[in-house]
C-alpha cells in the first residue's frame, strides 16, 4: 500500500479536502477529480448500484494519481467492508455507526492481525503489486495506512459519540448531517439549535480524542463554515451535483 497522505495531514492536525463520486463510473473520473486538486476521493457503495468489479476499476483509474481513494460501504458486515480493501482502497467510510462495539468491529474487520482480524490478502491489488518487503512489513504498512471514516448520523451516534471517538483504530468522525436531521427530528433544519447543539458534541468529541471531525459541503461558503468550526476533512458534494449545478447555471446564463 501506499502512504496515506489524507490520513498523514489529519494526524498531524491538518486539513484535507476531497469530492465524492455516486454517478460517474469512469476510467477518467479519477484522473479529473485528482485534476481539480482533490486530495481523497470517496467512491459510495452505499447509495449506488455499483459492483465490487466496478469498485475495483475505480479505485485502479487513481493508481496514476496521487490522489486517496476511499470507499463507503452500506454497513458493517465483515464481507462489505473487507472486499473494497482488497480492491485497492486506501480507506473506507461507514455509515451509521451508533456505539463504541460497533466502532471497534470496524477495526477489527479492516485490520489485519494483531491488531483485527481480516483475512490476509497480500497478494490481491491493494499492494499495487511491486510492493517491497516481506509479509510481516506489509501486513504493518497496510494496518498504518488504512484510514477509517465513521460516520455519525443518528441521535444514538450523538449521545455516543465520546465512546465511538475514543476507540483506537477509528480516525475520523463524520457528521451525516441529512441522516442525522432526520433521526432527531428535524430533516433539513441545519440551523436549529438542537441540530447545532449534536454538530458541537461531536466536535468536542473529536478534540478531546485526538480525532478529526469530517462533513460533506454543499457550498464554498458551507466549507468555509465548517473549516471556521472546526471540521478538517471535507468532501465538496458529489459528482451530478457538482455537475448538474455548474450545467444549470451556465445554461441559464446563455439564455439570458
């Protein structure tokens, strides 16, 4: 495996920004996203139809890049979170994760042993290959490097949010702010103090443990806020958004 350059910059308490893709499944999408100066990419088998065999070409298409390349699987079964690995991800993001059990059988899904329990896969993409080194330093190497995204998008994720922090292995937090306004309550209301008072606790959370804290901006003014916040790994929207709006706007501006 490579370094991971996302996960070096947020240990040593920097910022990261990245995109997500749900749409464009393409040899050239990586190579356009890494282009615009993205610095992780986020490929979504939550929300898509998309097979472990076209993860696997995506994750491939970032090779000629420098650019990381993660993944975020629909749950946390050893098998969904495993695969993606073995493909080539430098990462994985996961969704709705509720209590520090949860968090720790993540670790120990994507890990190899000592530290987990996932199943030794040297020779598949993810070492690229020519990898140098004998097993014991590979197996280190992927442990070190692997970044682990959870995501907290439920009022449960919230009220334990401290414990989730605080396992070792997990290295970023991820508010699912549509997800999460929607389990308390109040879907789509970002400005009420009650969604507010569940983004500073998770927060406070991340900073008490050491732990970034991530989001997905819809805006360059959003980002700009949640930098101002605090948030450090940023994902700015996805692929058709991104798409669609720049589309719409130069459409409507030629009409006019």
């Amino acid at each position: 495996m490579l370094e991971n350059r996302v996960k070096r910059v947020l240990a040593e308490g920097g910022v990261t920004l990245g995109t997500m893709i749900m749409e464009f499944s393409t040899t050239g999408i990586s190579r356009v996203v890494a282009s615009a100066g993205a610095e992780f990419v986020v490929f979504d088998m939550e929300h898509t139809g998309w097979s472990m065999e076209t993860i696997r070409m995506l994750i491939a298409t970032c090779r000629s890049t420098t650019m990381v390349p993660l993944v975020r699987v629909a749950d946390t079964h050893y098998h969904l979170m495993a695969r993606p690995l073995d493909m080539g991800a430098m990462g994985l993001m996961v969704p709705m994760v509720e209590n520090a059990e949860q968090a720790r059988l993540i670790v120990q899904s994507v890990k190899y042993p000592p530290v987990g329990r996932r199943g030794i896969g040297i020779c598949p993409p993810h070492p690229h290959y020519d990898t140098p080194g004998d097993q014991p330093s590979k197996i280190r190497n992927v442990n070190e490097e692997l970044l682990i995204i959870a995501q907290i998008e439920t009022a449960k994720g919230v009220e334990n949010v401290d414990e989730i922090a605080a396992v070792d292995g997990v290295d970023v937090l991820w508010i699912g702010h549509i997800d999460l306004s929607n389990s308390m309550g109040i879907p789509g209301q970002f400005k009420s103090e009650k969604y507010l008072t569940a983004e500073r606790k998770v927060l406070a959370a991340c900073q008490r443990q050491g732990k970034a804290a991530g989001m997905m901006a819809s805006s360059v003014d959003e980002a700009k806020a949640l930098l101002a916040k605090g948030f450090r790994c940023l994902a700015y929207w996805n692929d058709h958004k991104i798409y669609q709006q720049a589309l719409q706007q130069a459409l409507k501006a030629i009409r006019e």
